[in-house]
C-alpha cells in the first residue's frame, strides 16, 4: 500500500481514515478538496485543478481523500492507485456526519479544507449529500469498473468496519516492528 484513494460522500468519514491510516503507515495525505477550493469557496479553474492534482500523484506515496472522478486527473488517479477505500454508507450515516461536523467546526476551516474555506450551512451541499447514493455512487461504481486486477477495492458498508480495518492494520504494523 503506496498510493490510497479515500473515495464516498461528504459527511462518510473519508478524511478522519485518511489521517488515521496515515498515522499508522507513515504516508502523506492529500485533500482533494484542498486542492480543489480557493478561499472563499472559489472554484479552482478546471485546467489549474488539473495540474495540481497531476503534481500531486506524481509523488511516490500518497493518500487522498475526495473523489472527483472526471477532472482533476481522475483517470491518472485511478491508474496509479494500488488501493481505493470506498465508504458506500447509508444516507443516514452521511447525513448525520456532515452535521456532526458542522457543529463542531462551524466557521472554522477543517484541517483538510483550503485556507479561507470555513465549515458553513450551504442547502446546496446538503442537497448533494442527501442525492449522493442515487446520483454519484453510481458514477463511482463506473470509475471503479476500470480497476485493474492488482489493484485493490475495499469497501466499507458501516464506520465500525473502517475502524476495525484501522486497528487491525496497525496491529499488523505493531508485529512487524517487533520481528
């Protein structure tokens, strides 16, 4: 495991396993988002969102946290990932986690955000959350049909196998410090 996509909707816990797995394994994360976003919540020019990124997984270990499929060098993520952690949950679950967030954070820019981008109530992002399995998980399972046989698809259905993944990993990791 050298290069991990952390993929599901806002609100699923994409970007707390992304730390909790780096922690463990040493390698660096990247927020999609914050490459994506300028202070603001200004969009990121398409063609500068896409050099970015394409800088960003020409590094040798990396985890990234969001999805963007069809820009932001989607494809060229794909192809280098070794591993894709997918969070397929139930809406309640995204639901509840994006306003679990915003009340712990609001006004407050998150760790994985951009500088200027502070956690606010936007109808438009709940609206997105609320359609995520009917419009994006779809696009997702597309993106994930182009996998090849080496790489590796993990999915979780609930946060306690997340969890679950992370202790056993880092338990593993323990053992092998030990030998």
């Amino acid at each position: 495991m050298q290069r991990v996509l952390v993929m599901g909707s806002s609100g699923s816990g994409k970007s707390t396993f992304a730390r909790g797995l780096s922690d463990i394994t040493g390698i660096p994360t990247v927020s999609i988002d914050a490459l994506f976003w300028k202070p603001g919540w200004v969009e990121s020019e398409r063609e500068e969102f896409q050099r970015r990124m394409t800088e960003a997984v020409q590094q040798p270990r990396w985890i990234m946290d969001g999805n963007f499929t069809t820009h932001g060098a989607g494809e060229l993520r794909r192809q280098l990932a070794d591993t894709i952690i997918w969070f397929d949950l139930p809406r309640s679950t995204y639901m509840f986690g994006i306003l679990r967030r915003i009340a712990g954070s609001y006004g407050q820019v998150r760790p994985e955000m951009a500088e200027g981008c502070p956690e606010k109530i936007d109808l438009e992002f709940f609206r997105y959350v609320w359609t995520y399995r009917q419009q994006q998980r779809p696009k997702l399972l597309d993106y994930f049909q182009g996998l090849r046989a080496d790489q590796s698809l993990v999915c979780f259905t609930d946060r306690a196998q997340a969890g679950a993944y992370l202790k056993d990993l880092a338990r593993q990791q323990n053992r092998a410090s030990i030998h």
